[in-house]
C-alpha cells in the first residue's frame, strides 16, 4: 500500500482530516501569535492579552465555535440588522447634478 509509507503513525490518514482545528496540547494552536509576542515582549499587558486570548479561543471551542465564526459573529453584531442587498458604494448618488440641462443649453446656444 503506497499509502502507509507516507503514514508516520502507522494509522489510515482521511483527508477529512485537513480541515480539523489544529492543537497544542489543548489549547488552540492559532494562539501562537499570542505567545509568541508574549515570549518577545514581556509585559503586563503582554500577559494580560494572552490571557484574555486564551480565555476567548477555550470559551468559543466549549460553544463549538471556530475562530471564522467568532468574527463573523462579532462583525455581525457590530453592523446591525440592517443588510442591504447592494453596497452602499455601488448606490448612484441622489443628486442631480444639472448636466443634462447645461448640455442642452449649450446646444440651443450654437
């Protein structure tokens, strides 16, 4: 089986697998940012956030929740109920700007 030599643990490996949380021990390993500055700066307030970040990544895996949906969940709260359809950006400006009119008095004029 050409598969088991790439297997170091000697188990079938699934590729259902990929997308699975990755751990240290039993913390989420996404907080590696946080004890990386940790590590290099060490403060208070240093410490504090690693706390507060560990506390956030435990209490959202107890609730079942990725670190995608807590954002999601966060940004949602943030914006509100309102959802329009179309980006405020792509809306045409409510204005009227006169151009058509300038155009055709410039056109009587010639």
């Amino acid at each position: 089986m050409a598969e088991a030599r790439y297997n170091i643990y000697r188990s079938t490996v699934h590729w259902r697998y990929a997308m699975a949380r990755p751990h240290l021990l039993f913390f989420d390993a996404r907080l590696i940012f946080f004890i990386i500055l940790f590590i290099f700066h060490i403060r208070w307030w240093t410490f504090a956030v690693l706390v507060f970040a560990i506390a956030g990544f435990t209490g959202a895996s107890y609730f079942s929740f990725s670190l995608e949906n807590v954002v999601r969940l966060v940004r949602s709260k943030l914006v509100g109920q309102f959802r329009p359809a179309v980006s405020h950006t792509r809306l045409r400006p409510m204005a009227d700007y006169g151009s058509d009119a300038l155009l055709s008095q410039r056109t009587e004029q010639h």
